[in-house]
C-alpha cells in the first residue's frame, strides 16, 4: 500500500509543478485533464501526508513511553491511545481511497420508474417514488428533467423516464434498480386490509457521445400526434416521436414537449443510455461470473426494497438494512438508506482488493 500511496504522492507533486508552465495553461485540453488529475489525488495524497505525520508521532510518542519519568509516561500512554486511533483510521481511509473508482460514478443518469404488479395502487406507488426521488434530487442540488411520463388512474403514474444531472448522481444512485415492493391500506380500500403492490426502477448512467454510435440506418423514426390522459389530444401536430433501435429491438416514445425535435432529442438520450446500459450489462455479467456482490447486478427483477407503511418501516433485503422513518425517507430523506448501501459496497470492494 505505501508503495502505490508514495507513487500517486510523487505524481500529485510532479503535476502541481507542471500544470502552473505557461505551454501547459495554453493547451486548454491538456491544462483541464490536469486539473481533474490534481482534484482527484487530493484527497488521498492529504490524507497520505497525514498518515506520514502519524507515523513520526507514533515513534517519537513510544520512544518518550521508554525513557520518561513515570509521571510523563502515563501522559504518554494516554497520547499514545489518541494517535493509534487516528492511525488506525487513516489506515482505513486510505485503504478505501484506493480502491478504484467506478469510472460511470460522475455521469448524470436517466432513472425510469415503472408501475407492476397491483393495479391502480402500484400506479400511485411509482408516483409517490418519483416524488421521494425528485424531492431527494431537490435536497442534493441536483436537477430532473420528465422525458416521458404516462399516468394512471386516481393520479398515479404506469411509467416515468426522467434524466438527474449534478455531481456523483450515478455514484450514489446506482443501486436504487430494482424491484421496490409496497404494503399498504389503499384509500379505495373499506375493509381496511394491507394490499401489497409493486413498481420497477431503472437507473442507466446517461451516455456520451464518445460511448455509444448510432448508425442512422439502424433506426426507424416514426411522428405522431401527442396523446393525453383517456386518450384526448394534446396536441395539434404531429410532435410525439417513437425510436425503434432495429439491432436490439428497443423502442423509446417521448411526447412531452411540443416540439417534435425536443421530443427526438430526448428520445435518443433515452435510447443511448438503453444501449449503454446493454453494454455495461454484458460487461458486469462477466464481473459477476467470478464474484457475486452482496448488493446486487441491478437487475429490475430483484426485489431489493418494502415500504410498509402501517409499520412506518422501511427494509433493503440486500444488506439487511430495517428503518422505522419511513414517513420522512418518503419525503426525500434518503441518505440514511443510501449511505449503509455505498457503505456495505465500499467494504466489499476493499475486502477484495486486499
């Protein structure tokens, strides 16, 4: 490990003194790539410089233990549990800053949210989904974009494609895919018993243009006239837009806007990130074929989460994880879900890279 933290601490040093060379601030491209380098061995290379410190404390803390006087040497006991705690930390620290980032962590996502089983009650389910993550996506500073949406009856949602851009989105929402389960008295229920329902969400890294290519000839583009709720019209012109990806089959509907051309651009963000997530799929089953986390691929059929709301309780079956504020998570307060997960992923990572 010291080795790897004095290579990356060399490297920070040799690119603090470069990137300030007049050649280096004019070559724009050059000059940003740097910049990046330097913002992500910051962290580990302070936390490095720290732990270097420590070490000196340490050694000149126990050299103290063996030739003081006994009063200095009870203090330096004592001084000595502080500084080992705080190594021991740092060692820690370090230990997770090395492991290797997800390279997708930093993209804007598109999430979907679907409507499964249970009728008119799964449909307000997904809309009470898109609201905790979009109130979530609020608290974060984080901004939505609606792609598509269709709803239900009573007000719920059959599905919902919308786009999250803002810092680490994916990092920190990529293991909201799956299978989010719901247990409940419903409104139109008179008996009063608990129904349970269910809904899909899908959480796709948005791709750039360099990750996937899309060959013209291997799209159909159909236009439409936008449609509303009970099937009125919306729209007097044909604005709606369907994709069909011939290869794969994959069909994107977007008629939210009224522009036909901010309807196509949506839709082919949409299919891209489909794509992309096809790529990554084939990319992580073989991953998986050797290791199985405890969290999961992210397949929409893994049930991973019930929402029970007469108990006021919130389970994640991946890691165990039992909540009672379920009332406040609901209204966006996610992080006391979210942060365990990243938590349980981070120590399965560093248990594998030791």
């Amino acid at each position: 490990m010291i080795d790897r933290l004095l290579g990356l601490q060399h490297r920070y040093k040799q690119l603090s003194d470069e990137i300030g060379i007049p050649e280096v601030v004019k070559d724009t491209k050059r000059y940003l790539a740097m910049t990046r380098e330097l913002a992500s061995l910051a962290e580990i290379v302070g936390k490095f410089d720290q732990f270097t410190s420590l070490e000196a404390d340490l050694a000149n803390t126990q050299a103290m233990i063996e030739e003081a006087d006994p009063e200095m040497r009870e203090m330096a006991k004592e001084e000595l549990k502080e500084i080992q705690a705080k190594h021991s930390q740092l060692e820690q620290d370090l230990h997770y800053l090395l492991i290797p980032k997800d390279p997708l962590d930093n993209k804007s996502i598109i999430m979907e949210i679907r409507a499964g089983t249970g009728g008119d009650e799964a449909g307000l389910f997904a809309a009470d989904l898109y609201r905790m993550y979009s109130r979530y996506c609020e608290l974060k500073g984080w901004k939505t974009d609606v792609m598509s949406a269709s709803q239900s009856e009573l007000g719920g949602i059959k599905e919902i494609v919308f786009s999250i851009s803002g810092n680490n989105v994916y990092g920190t929402l990529k293991f909201e895919s799956g299978g989010h389960r719901v247990q409940r008295v419903p409104e139109t229920e008179n008996s009063g018993r608990i129904h349970t329902s269910a809904c899909t969400v899908a959480v796709l890294p948005e791709a750039e243009e360099t990750d996937i290519v899309i060959n013209d000839n291997d799209l159909r583009i159909d236009s439409y006239r936008s449609g509303g709720p009970g099937g009125q019209s919306v729209n007097t012109t044909d604005s709606a837009v369907r994709i069909t990806h011939l290869p794969s089959g994959l069909v994107v509907i977007c008629q939210d806007e009224k522009s036909q051309l901010k309807n196509k651009a949506k839709a082919m963000r949409v299919l891209k990130a489909r794509l992309f997530e096809l790529e990554e799929g084939k990319r992580l089953a073989e991953i998986s074929a050797t290791r199985k986390t405890q969290i999961g691929s992210g397949d929409r059929s893994e049930r991973i989460r019930t929402y029970n709301f007469p108990q006021n309780r919130l389970t994640d079956h991946r890691i165990n994880l039992t909540l009672y504020h379920l009332d406040k998570i609901i209204e966006g307060e996610l992080d006391q879900v979210i942060e365990p997960l990243l938590i349980s992923h981070r120590e399965e990572a560093l248990k594998e890279s030791l």
